[in-house]
C-alpha cells in the first residue's frame, strides 16, 4: 500500500511539473472596426508543442467559407491610413509577420513570411472550430503580436497583394 501511495503521489508531482512547464494562452477573438476593435466573437489558443505551435479557433458569427489566417507584426488594432488616405482597419497590426525579411507570401510551408498561416474554413452555420500548426512559429514569438482573420481565402501567392485575402475583419491580440 505504501508503494501505490508513494507512486501516486510522484506521479502527482511530475503531471503537476510537467503542467507548469507547458505554455498555452488563450485570448478573446475581437471584431475590427473603424474605431479599433467591437465585439467578442470567440476564442483563441496558442500551445507550444516539440514542432512549433498549435493555433486553435474557436468562434461563431462569421461569414461561411474559407479566409485566410496570419500571424501579423504587431498587437494594435487601431485603424491607420492607406497612402491614399483611406481608412485601413487594423492597419496598427502591420503586415504579416517576416522576421526574415523576405518580402513573400509563400503560405505556411514555403520561404516567405513566417507569419503565413493554414486558412481557416467558417462552416454553414457561421461557426469555426479549426487547430492549425505551424513549425515556423516558436510559442515565443507570439508576445507582441495579433492573429488576424482576413475577408477572403488565401491564394499563398503575391498577386493579388497578400494572396487575395483583403479586409482585416478580426483579431486576437498577445
């Protein structure tokens, strides 16, 4: 009996340390708007795993079909301007995150920006529920910076700018 507690009771301690040194966050998904961002459309999580993160999504209230998913540079939604002095909704967030200064948008598995991600597939009903990985992100890299949902799918090429994914419609910040 002694042996079965004193089993248990390691075992306890080293889920608990093995809890505690695994890294997770989890923040809300935000609506942007002219003013920066509205309102609370759902969830999203960030797990460190040994090939990278996982991203999951969790959200209702969206327009059904694919949009594109990318890790931009920074973590403000305010609204900037366009050169041509129109308004770019969460232009703060500035563009896809490419620490390597590539200058392409090559999707999740090529040599462009590493803040290209898998797009995210909105269901009939409005809904998401999607876990997307990347081995080109560190759980690290993520402070500081905003996951947006795009308009439109991706097209992982340069033409249209950014692969066609257009508007920025949602955020979640780090």
């Amino acid at each position: 009996m002694k042996i079965l507690v004193k089993t248990a009771f390691i075992s306890l301690v080293l889920s608990a340390f093995l809890f505690a040194q695994s890294k997770s966050a989890t923040t809300d998904i935000l609506e942007l708007n002219e003013k920066g961002v509205g309102k609370k459309i759902g969830t999203l999580t960030v797990k460190e795993t040994k090939y990278g993160i996982e991203i999951t999504v969790k959200a209702s209230g969206l327009k059904s079909g694919k949009v594109g998913f990318h890790l931009h540079e920074k973590n403000d939604p305010k609204p900037t301007k366009n050169p041509d002095g129109s308004l770019l909704i969460g232009g703060g967030l500035g563009g896809h995150w490419d620490p390597d200064k590539t200058g392409v948008h090559a999707g999740p598995n090529g040599n462009g920006h590493r803040g290209d991600l898998e797009e995210l597939i909105v269901k009939k009903d409005g809904t998401i529920s999607q876990t997307v990985k990347s081995s080109r992100i560190k759980f690290s890299d993520i402070k500081g910076k905003g996951f947006v949902i795009h308009a439109n799918p991706d097209n992982y090429m340069n033409e249209p700018v950014n692969g066609g994914t257009g508007a920025r419609v949602y955020t979640a910040l780090f």
